[in-house]
C-alpha cells in the first residue's frame, strides 16, 4: 500500500468562509479513495490564507522537508495553481517532488511524463499565471480609480472614532462618519497627553473612567494601542516639508 499526502490551499478569509478548503478536501479524498488507497492523518498539508505567489508558507514547507524524509511516496492536490501561482514556481516544487521518486497527481490537470502531458501541464501553468497577472492589474487600476474619486477601497477598518457606511448601490458609495462618543475620548487622550501623561497614566484613567477599548477581549487599553493612536496619521496629520 503506498503511503498517500494531500495538499491544499486558499489564500482569502473569503475564500476560507465559503468553505474552499472543505471542498478542496472533500474531492481530494473522494479521488484517494478510488484509486484504492487512504490518506495518512499526518500528511494532510493546508495553508490556509497564504498566497500562491510566494514559496515560503509553513505546510508546504512542512510537505518539502517530510518528502526528503520519506514519509509519502504520492501527493495529490486539486490543481497546479495550488502549489503555486508562478509557474516557475509550480516547476521548482514538482521537479524537486518528482527527483525524490514522489509521484504528484494533480485533479484538473494533465497527469503523467509524456511529451503531451508535459506541454499540457507547461501550457496550462502559463495561462493561470498570465489570468493572474491580469487580473491583479485590473484590481491595481481600479483601486486607483476609487483612490482619484475619493472612494474606499474595500476590506478597510474604521479607526477608533469612526463608524463605516456600508455602500448603498444608487444611493451612497460606501464612507466614515465621526463616532461622537468615540471622538470625544480620542480627543481625551491627545489633551493627557500633551499634558505629560504617560501611557500607563492614561491607561489608569480611561479605565478609572469606565472607558472601554471598541474591539479588545480585556476591558482594559493596552499602552501599545494607546501608542499606536497617538501616532497614527489619521489623527495627527501628514506633513511633507512645511505643507499638510
């Protein structure tokens, strides 16, 4: 019985929250199970929130090192674009895989050493890293676009003090809006601190004063985060050469 490993990867929260990995997983197994053989508990490999655009993720370092070591002779992934975006790459990682005798069976692509499997594959990582490329200046452009017309760009957090709009489709574009209460105790911490205050001082008495971090397990501030809002440019300004 050969000794199986399968590896998969998401690289969103997104992606994660529709269950990708599960799915991943399921058709992983689904494809073991026909071939006749069962997958070893410890040679599941995932990487979840890591881009394909990079080599260095810890369970397919994990992979690699326990390939050298000998712990599974076959490795199935759902597809190329798992292993990496690059196809260089996806090249580096199966090169490496296939010297060490490791058979690597891909379900949505050309299986097998032939010439025609081989150009298929080649031909196969090309168009997924070019619909990359594409895609990621098509998202660079329109981040720009939303940038000149004074739009937000998704996935952004509202600083403490501020409340997020969501965007209503003919109605708003989505914008921050002054948390009145929230405001008023930023504007607390400035004035201590421009009195001398240090962070722990200030600490004590947001917290003497029943005052609460917005988003914090602890109903305590934690200095750092205090230092953090007392430098942040959202507050405080940005100056280049006398101009803000």
């Amino acid at each position: 019985m050969k000794r199986i490993a399968i590896y998969m990867r998401v690289s969103t929260a997104g992606q994660e929250k529709e269950e990708t990995i599960n799915n991943q997983k399921m058709e992983l197994l689904e494809r073991v199970r026909a071939d006749g053989y069962e997958v070893l508990p410890d040679c599941i490999y995932i990487d979840e929130g890591w881009s394909g655009a990079i080599l260095i993720r810890p369970d397919l370092d994990r992979l690699r090192q326990d390939a050298i070591d000998g712990k599974f002779q076959v490795l199935y992934f759902y597809d190329r674009g798992r292993i990496a975006r690059r196809f260089v790459y996806q090249e580096i990682v199966l090169d490496e895989l296939k010297e060490l005798g490791i058979e690597c069976v891909s379900l949505h692509d050309a299986n097998g050493d032939n010439f025609e499997a081989v150009l298929t594959s080649a031909v196969t990582g090309l168009f997924a890293e070019y619909e990359r490329v594409k895609i990621a200046e098509r998202m660079r452009l329109g981040k720009l676009r939303k940038v000149k017309e004074k739009r937000l760009l998704l996935g952004y957090q509202p600083k403490y003090g501020y409340n997020y709009l969501p965007r209503i489709k003919g109605v708003r574009e989505g914008e921050f809006v002054v948390n009145e209460e929230h405001a008023k105790v930023v504007v607390k911490i400035f004035e201590w601190s421009a009195q001398g205050w240090s962070r722990y001082a200030i600490r004590e008495a947001l917290y003497t004063q029943g005052i609460m971090p917005a988003k914090a397990k602890r109903n305590m501030w934690s200095t750092s985060v205090i230092d953090r809002l007392l430098r942040d440019t959202t507050y405080i300004g940005v100056h280049y050469y006398n101009k803000s």
